[in-house]
C-alpha cells in the first residue's frame, strides 16, 4: 500500500485514470448508402444517356428537380460532370 501511495505522489503509473483508447476507426458507407434510391434511378437513367429533358419526362418530374437531383448526385460521387459522375458510380459498383 505505501508503494502505491508514493506512486500516486510521485505521478507514477497508478497516478490517475488509464488514458483513454482512441476512437475506433468508422468504416465508410456502403457505396449504396451514399445515394438514396431516386439518385441511383436518376443515375441509371443518366448513364444511359438520357437527357435532364428525357430523365424529367420519364420519371414525371421538372427539368429544374432533375437539375437539384444531379448536383446532389455529384456532390456526393466528388464529380464535376456527368461523365465523372457515371465513372465514379461504375467505380464504387453502384453501376454494372
């Protein structure tokens, strides 16, 4: 007992709390979380080469909804385009 009373004072290895671990490392999402299901659509549609015009008729939606749906798709696959967005989906398995 003296021994551990003089470690604490001393600021030795018995002095406080065991240091914390640090966080365990987070996976990323799983490529098909990244998009919801409308963007995975909207995707497939634009890989096919489909126009905003053809996507918007298709799916019964505005011109301007596609236009919001692609830059969110964009943002999301870290593309600048259309062809880097099909690329990167192709990439993360998202598209056959």
């Amino acid at each position: 007992m003296q021994y551990v009373a003089h470690l604490r004072r001393a600021g030795g290895p018995s002095a406080g709390p065991p240091p914390e671990r640090p966080p365990a490392p987070t996976r990323p999402p799983a490529p098909a979380a990244i998009l919801t299901r409308r963007e995975l659509e909207i995707l497939g549609l634009l890989a096919a080469g489909s126009s905003n015009q053809e996507i918007a008729d298709r799916l019964i939606i505005g011109v301007n909804t596609v236009k919001w749906y692609l830059r969110t798709i964009y943002d999301k696959l870290d593309s600048a385009n259309r062809t880097q967005a099909v690329a990167r989906a192709r990439l993360l398995g998202l598209l056959p």
